[in-house]
C-alpha cells in the first residue's frame, strides 16, 4: 500500500505527549502492525530526513521524502483542544504524483498528492472545508471517502446526513463513504445500499489525537488489501481506534479484544456543566469542556456558576430545562464529597472531572466515574447509561 500523507510533530501539554506521527505516519504505523507492506510518501525538509527515517524504518516502513522548506508542529493544551501550528501553513504549492494499486490519500499542509491507483481512500482531515478528491485530478478505479458529519455538511452545503452523502458520493464518483459521528460511531453509505451503522466503542480512557488517521489506515487495510465488506472494514476500524485512543502506543496488539458497542443514543445528549466559573482559571475549563462537548454532537445546557459548597442549587437549572447528564469540574478534595451527594439527590448522571486526586476519590466512593483528564471525562458524558 502507498500511503500519501504529512509526517508532524505533535505535542500534548496534558497528558504529556510528544511524537513525531502526523496523519501519514501514524497511518503507516498501523498498516505495518497489521503485516502490510507500506510504503509512505510525505513532505519534510531534506534536512531533517534522517528523523523520519529513524522513526518509520525500524517499523519496516519505507519512506520516500519529497522536500519541502519547514516542518511543521501541532501543539494540543488536551487531546481535544484545537491545535496551534507553527509555522503558519502558507498554502498548497507542492503537488506530487502518486501511483499504484492501493493508496491511502490524506490531505497535507504542505501540499497535495494527485493519485492514479485501482483503489483508494481518501480522508481530507481539512475540518468543515474538505477538498473533493478529484480536485486536483486524482482518479481511482475504486474510490472509498472517509469524512467526519463536518466535513461532509462542508463538502455537500447541506445539513442533512443522508442527502449530502448521496450528492458527495455522485459528484466524487465513490463507490463508499464512511461518515465518522463521533460517539455515536460511524455511517456507511455504499451504491445505492441504505446506510449501515457502525457502533464506536466506549474505553475508560481516550486520547483523541490521532484517533481519525487509526480509523483512515485501518479502514484501507480491511476493505483495500483484505478485500472485506465497507461495513466489516468499517467495524475493525471503529475496534483498533478504541484500541489505540485507550493505550496510543505502537505497535498495536494484532489481535482485536471482544468489545461493548456504545449506545446508540451517544448523540445530542443535554449536558449540565456543574462548575465554579468566578476564577479566569475556572471560567477557561468551563468554556473548554462546553467546547469539546459542542464537538462531540452533545448540547450543553446554560446554567448559572455556582461553587462546589453551593452545588445543591443546581437543581434549580435542573429544573428549568430538561437536562441528561451533569458534568461536574471538581477542583477542590475538600468539599467534592458533599457537592456531589448535592448533584446525585437530581437523579441525573454524573461525570467527574477533577485535578485532585482527593476529589476523584471521593467521587469513586460515591459511585461517580470521574478522570484526571478533560478529554475522557467529555467521552464519558456520551456513553455512560442515562
């Protein structure tokens, strides 16, 4: 398989993380962990080419360089905060052919790879504004796209899921679209078959960075080189990503391990955010976890700011509109304890997110599941039972 894609460093302030992956990277890492011979093409300055050989040949992986004047870096404050690049992309102006039976196209800061292959799949990973495949004439003898719901409303300029990937799906000549829907799983659409559902797979823990390119390189190993069904290859996909974002390290076990599908309600859920928001510090975790949540398709309910002794009155938004699940950011062991029994008499769900040691340990006394980390506790709100 050819694998078209950027190689980055990436950085995560919590948890702390450092690697140099990016979408074509990380791609080839996984084909090669499932015993497919890759071969991966990217832009890097030919200055710091042994860095990549470094990183990928040791994985079998060959690498061929097409230069390019930076390299660029992703730098995440959490797993799903939006990331500052350095340096600033400064347009597309490398375009590089790619040949061959298989390819795995990603779309590129640096550039573009215009792709004639037997098969292919394409994920632009370009946010709401996706370029169309062929744009930049590439062709395919069989075509798979990958996008998020965003990217195909982008793509389509249309809300509704259904028609928009019938339009994508014509205009882009594919014979498959997986739409990704976050915790809700995942969609498939091939020729005029209705659209299967593909569960995600709740994990106690979730690193979201780098979870899309999982999804993309397992996908095209399963449908391109295995020659499986788009649904099946859909599902293994929807497993080694649960899989990766639950331990991120490589290589990833060969084996999939059984796995509870997620519900299939993951999506629009009501979420009260219980937090103190008097405190710049405070009011930032507010507005961070009210954006994760907003991402994740879930709809987070206005609420007053109240301090973790005072959390009773919650109930009185509680009361005002109809509310699924509380998220609760508990910053102090202290009162943790008496604030959440304050939260439970609601009957409503509970999700902890908290700093203190003291204050997760309390909640897991109360039944509560809780986590250190942003990213998981946000994850959690989607698939615990309501």
């Amino acid at each position: 398989m050819l694998i078209g894609g950027g190689v980055y460093v990436e950085t995560c302030v919590t948890p702390a993380r450092t690697a140099l992956f990016g979408s074509g990277g990380r791609a080839a890492m996984v084909v090669a962990g499932l015993g497919g011979a890759v071969v991966l093409h990217t832009f890097h300055p030919e200055a710091l080419r042994d860095d990549v050989d470094a990183n990928f040949n040791p994985a079998g992986i060959g690498v061929v360089v097409h230069s390019s004047p930076r390299r660029f870096c992703f730098e995440y404050l959490h797993p799903m905060a939006r990331p500052r690049i350095i340096p600033l992309p400064a347009g597309h102006p490398i375009n590089v052919p790619l040949q061959g039976e298989e390819v795995l196209r990603f779309g590129c800061l640096e550039g573009d790879f215009r792709v004639a292959a037997a098969r292919a799949v394409y994920d632009p990973q370009s946010g709401s504004d996706p370029a169309p495949f062929g744009f930049n004439g590439s062709t395919a003898g069989s075509l798979a796209m990958i996008l998020n719901a965003n990217e195909l409303r982008g793509m389509a300029g249309m809300d509704d899921l259904s028609h928009a990937a019938t339009d994508v799906m014509r205009d882009a000549a594919a014979s498959v679209l997986v739409v990704k829907d976050g915790p809700a799983g995942a969609y498939v659409f091939e020729g005029t078959c209705l659209p299967r559902h593909v569960p995600a797979y709740p994990t106690d823990s979730v690193y979201k960075i780098g979870s899309g390119d999982v999804f993309s390189a397992t996908f095209a190993h399963a449908w391109m080189s295995d020659r499986v069904q788009a649904a099946e290859a859909a599902d293994r996909a929807s497993r080694r990503t649960a899989q990766y974002v639950e331990t991120p390290a490589f290589p990833l076990p060969f084996e999939l391990p059984h796995r509870a599908a997620g519900r299939t309600d993951a999506r629009g859920r009501r979420v009260l955010l219980a937090c103190d928001t008097r405190t710049a510090s405070r009011r930032w975790v507010w507005e961070e976890a009210a954006r994760g949540l907003r991402d994740l398709g879930a709809t987070v309910v206005p609420g007053d700011s109240y301090s973790p002794a005072d959390w009773g009155l919650v109930a009185a938004s509680v009361d005002k509109a109809a509310v699924d699940i509380v998220l609760a950011h508990c910053d102090d062991g202290r009162t943790a304890a008496a604030a959440l029994r304050a939260i439970l008499t609601l009957g409503k769900p509970v999700v902890v997110f908290a700093d203190d040691p003291a204050a997760l340990e309390a909640a897991g006394k109360l039944g509560v599941p809780g986590s250190a980390d942003l990213c998981s506790a946000l994850y959690r709100t989607q698939w615990v039972p309501l």
